[in-house]
C-alpha cells in the first residue's frame, strides 16, 4: 500500500494548515509460498491460519453462524521475529493463498502528528479493507501492540494509547483476518493477546535453510563459484535479508568490476560486512541504554 497525501505534502508541514488525507489502495500480493523459504513448522503453523481464516469465512458469513456465535471469531494473527526473516513476505503470502488483496499499512505512514489523526486513520484502513474485501496487514506494528504505556509523561505515549484503544475497538467490530507483524516486542498487551489468536516465530534460518536461501538468491544466469552448503556451514545467525543482499552487492561489486565470475570471496566480504555493521550498531544501542540507566 502507498498511502497518499491528497494535499500538497508541504503543506503539512505547517500545523495550521489543513491534515493531508491518507487513502489506503489494496494490492496484489507481491509473494507467494515458493517464494519462502522457512523450516516446514512454520510454514505449517502459517498454512494452518490462513486455511482457517479462509473457512472461517464460508462457516461465519456465507454459512451465517455469526447470526448465533457471537464472539468466536478471533482469526488475528500476529507474526513476529528478527528483522529480515521474511514476514513482510509471508503476510503477502497468506493473502495470495486466500486469492485476495493486501493492504498493507506501515504504523510510521499512519502516525500523525495532529491528535486524533491517528486513530481516524486506523479506521480508515479497517474500512477499506472491508470494502475492497482485501486482508489487511499492519506492518511493523511493535508500537501499536505493546503494552500500553502507564505513566504517560508525552504527547506520543497519550497517542499511542489513544491509537491502541481505538484499534481494540474497531478489531472487535471486525469480522475478517487480520495480520500483524512485528520484530520485537518486550511488553505484549493482554488485550491484544486475547484478540489475535496466532502467534507465528520467524526464526533466523538453519542451517538447512541458509543453504536454500544461498541457492535460491544465486540466479543459474550469474557465473560464480559460490558453494551454497560451503556459505551455508560459514556465517550462521543471519538473515534471508542478509542473504539475498550480500548475494546482491558482490554481484554488483563483480559487474563494476567487469569480472567475468563473481567469486565468493566478494560475497563473504559482503556478509562479513553486514554482520560487522549490525555488531556496530549493537554496540551503540547498549551504550545508549547504559547511558539511560546511569542518568
Ligand atoms: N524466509 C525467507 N525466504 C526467502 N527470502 C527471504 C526470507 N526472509 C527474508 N528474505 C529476503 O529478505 C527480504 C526482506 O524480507 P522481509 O519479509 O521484508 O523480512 P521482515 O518483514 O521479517 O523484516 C525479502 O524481500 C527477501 O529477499
Ligand atoms: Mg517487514
């Protein structure tokens, strides 16, 4: 989904002048299960939820059972883990599987800086979702689904509580599938819990999984020398997203090159540069929470 501005952007830069209206538009399903590559637990726990989701359909609405169970329909889905382990992908998957439109919606693109935007944007995208009979899908949504803040000291932590309550309103009101994903959360809300009735772990890849991934992200058209089980066995404990770009950034390295094969040496200094920048910024993450906890 690319949420857009009716008004000039610029304008919203200025708190006085009117709110820019965010429209949300479905879309096809950009991935489908073959494109994922996850160990067969999760791809059956994923499977499960989705044909659920899908009968639950024919047996609460086209069977009408809503008319005599009134609250059992909780078909919320929550899928969380690591950055890069394939969520985004997996809820595009799920709504392909369905045969039905994504629309997808980033909690950064919905926040709004003016009070009560929020909230009326939340409604917005369950609304649409219904109308255009599409799955809807909030991505990145740690914010929305941790527990509410107690002491609220900010302007944001008010709004996110507002969003929070509202978004537990409007989902009980709802009687489609709903998707979440998320990459932490310390502090899941109960509330939310007791709606969304799956919780789905993305773990990082195996090794039985890296190996696939290596293979899958090695196009046949690409000279190389690469041994997927070799790459495979090396770097542990990263991502499909730090798979398919290292792959991606030795070939280009390669092409600017004008090497006639992209050898894995270039890749390994990819992964090994990714990792070494992400232990970088581990390293700085705990020094700002050190940082916190001696002020
Ligand atoms: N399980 C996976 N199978 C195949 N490709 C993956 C997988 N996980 C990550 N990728 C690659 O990494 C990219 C980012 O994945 P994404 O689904 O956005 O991760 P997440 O939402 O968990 O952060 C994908 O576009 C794909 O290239
Ligand atoms: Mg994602």
């Amino acid at each position: 989904m690319i949420p857009i501005p009716k008004s000039d952007s610029k304008t919203s830069e200025s708190k006085k002048s009117p709110e820019p209206q965010i429209e949300f538009f479905p879309e096809e399903p950009r991935y489908s299960f073959n494109d994922l590559i996850l160990p067969d637990s999760v791809k059956d726990q994923i499977l499960d939820v989705a044909d659920y989701a899908e009968n639950s359909k024919i047996v609460f609405e086209t069977w009408n059972f809503q008319s005599v169970f009134k609250q059992s329909k909780r078909v919320g889905i929550n899928l969380y883990g690591a950055p890069g382990t394939g969520k985004t992908m997996a809820a595009h998957a799920i709504a392909k599987h369905l045969g039905r439109k994504i629309l997808a919606v980033n909690y950064a693109d919905i926040e709004s800086k003016y009070v009560g935007e929020t909230p009326k944007n939340i409604r917005k995208a369950f609304e649409a979702a219904k109308s255009t009979n599409s799955i809807l899908f909030f991505d990145e949504a740690d914010a929305i689904l941790s527990k509410r803040v107690t002491n609220m000291t900010s302007a944001t932590d008010v709004s996110v509580n507002q969003t929070r309550s509202v978004m537990l309103m409007v989902m009980n009101d709802y009687q489609d599938f709903v998707i979440f994903a998320t990459n932490f959360i310390e502090n899941f809300d109960p509330a939310f819990m007791r709606r969304i009735s799956s919780h789905i772990e993305f773990p990082l890849p195996d090794l039985k999984c890296r190996r696939q991934l290596w293979e899958h992200y090695i196009p046949k058209e690409m000279p190389n020398d690469i041994d997927a089980v070799e790459i495979a066995t090396k770097y542990e404990g990263i991502s499909g997203s730090d798979i398919s770009n290292a792959i991606l950034m030795a070939a280009f390295k390669a092409a600017r090159r004008r090497e006639s094969i992209v050898r894995k040496e270039l890749v390994f200094e990819s992964i090994e540069a990714t990792i070494a920048s992400r232990r970088s910024n581990q390293g700085l993450k705990l020094v700002e929470e050190g940082s916190e906890v001696s002020s």
